[in-house]
C-alpha cells in the first residue's frame, strides 16, 4: 500500500507544472509522438541519475549550498537558452520526426531535466521516509509513477490537433514558462550564495 501510495505521489508530481512537463507536451502538440516519447526517454533517463544518486545516499548533497549556486546558474542559463529558442520558433506542424535530429530531442530533454537540482531533493524528500524499508522497491515505485505520468502526457498531446497559429501562441507561452524557470533557478543560486557568504 505505500509504495502505491509513492507511485502516486510520483504521478502527481510528474504533472505539476515543470520544464520537464511542459517540454514532453510542447513535442507531441508540434512535432507528434515519436518526439514527445524520445523527450520522455531524455528525461526518464535522468531521473535514473538522480534515483541512483539518492538511492546511494547523495541525496543530502543537493542540499549543498555551493552545488545548489553552480547548478543553479548553470540550469537558469540553459533554461534561458531554452526560452529564446522556443520564443523565437516558427511553428510548422509536421507530425514527424523525420525533419528533427531525434538525438538532439533526446539530449535536450535529459539536459533540461539534470539542470533542475530541485528533482535530486525532491526524490530525496519523498524516498527519505522509506529508507528504513526497501529502498530498491521504493525507488521503483517512485519511477513507476513519474514514467506513467510522462507517457500519458506525451500520448495524449500527441493526439491533438492544434493550428500553426494556435501552437505559435502556446511557444510564446513555454517561453515564458522556461524564463520563470529559469530566474527560479537564478534565485535558488542567489540564496546558495548567500548561505555561503553568512
């Protein structure tokens, strides 16, 4: 019963608003499913890193005030990198990945998901409680969820059909998004630095 409850936590927290969501369903309403999945591949293989990382006891390491400031300007400008592509992209709907390097979604989305040091503590949080259990099962668990949770976005947005202009909108939108993403980040490393000077 509680690993389905951490499942489910896994779940929810997959589709809360995130870069990492926004992304996968940004790939299937443009570019349709073969996209939308290697994005969800990109970014479940990063949260195998992180899962790793806790599962061998690194998770207090994410809240090193040093590696919070350098992964925090690190991931705010890759975000903003992020933003001013999307922003700057003229939507033509090909349904296709034929037209795209499929590498470059699938290391765009791994490197969009390992630029957010808030997934390491938020696995670090969640799997804490079940330390004293079976660890491997509740890493488990936890994926379970989060994967489920990916390809139903990446399914379901691929199924849409959305007009050029309406998808042109919705990447001044993501673009947005991303930039407050982004500054998140640039505000996490601004208090790490603080931490460091106190």
């Amino acid at each position: 019963m509680e690993y389905l409850i951490l499942a489910n936590m896994g779940f929810f927290a997959a589709l809360t608003p995130g870069p990492d969501i926004f992304y996968v369903i940004r790939q299937g309403l443009c570019k349709g499913r073969v996209c939308a999945f290697l994005a969800v591949a990109g970014i479940l293989t990063g949260n195998i890193v992180y899962l790793s990382l806790v599962g061998i006891g690194l998770g207090s390491f994410g809240h090193n005030p040093f590696f919070q400031m350098i992964v925090g300007v690190v991931g705010g400008i890759y975000l903003l990198r992020i933003a001013k592509a999307v922003y700057n992209e003229k939507v033509h709907i090909e349904k296709s990945c034929d037209n795209y390097k499929k590498f470059d979604i699938y290391k765009e989305a791994l490197l969009l998901n390992l630029s957010n040091p808030k997934a390491m503590i938020f696995f670090a949080v969640v799997i804490t409680p079940f330390m004293s259990k079976n660890i491997m099962l509740s890493l488990v668990s936890l994926y379970a969820g989060i994967s489920t949770a990916f390809v139903t976005a990446a399914y379901f947005s691929s199924k849409l059909d959305i007009e050029e202009r309406i998808m042109n909108i919705v990447n001044k939108i993501s673009s947005g998004l991303f930039l407050f993403f982004a500054l998140s980040l640039f505000y996490t490393a601004y208090k790490a630095l603080l931490v460091l000077w106190s």
